[in-house]
C-alpha cells in the first residue's frame, strides 16, 4: 500500500533529501502497518511526543494505515 507522508516545521529535515524541501513523501508500506512503523523509517522515534494527524484526525502511534492515507506530523507548539 501507498500512504503519504507531510512532515512538518522543523520535521522536513527527516524526509529524503529529494522530498525535503515539499515536506511531502509517499511510502510504500505492507498491509496493516502502522503510524509508528512508518515514522520508524524517517528515523522519528518518540511518537507520544508528536503530533500526528491520519487524513486531518489525531492518531495514536498504533493505529494501523490504509492504502491512500496520509499522515503528517508536526512538534508539539508551545506558546503563551
């Protein structure tokens, strides 16, 4: 299956160098992958400390992928 990949603010930097400067990446993964097995090959690790949004929905790092979806992943922001 195909799913994209949007990384996000200072995340772009993880995505090959070819993909960095859109943010965009389409992987291909095996059926009933998930949100954390995809990040594990950008080098992301501590998933629980991103924000990661499956078609525009808050995910955990175990929900499995489908075919078509896209993922994007930002830092947590902060403000005040």
């Amino acid at each position: 299956m195909q799913v994209e990949l949007r990384l996000l603010a200072s995340m772009r930097r993880r995505l090959p160098e070819k993909d960095s400067a859109g943010g965009v990446s389409v992987f291909d993964l095996s059926d009933g992958a998930t949100c954390r097995e995809l990040l594990e090959k950008v080098n992301i690790g501590g998933c629980s400390t991103l924000v990661v949004l499956v078609n525009g929905r808050y995910a955990a790092p175990e929900r499995e992928l489908l075919n078509g979806d896209v993922v994007s992943v930002f830092p947590p922001i902060a403000g005040g």
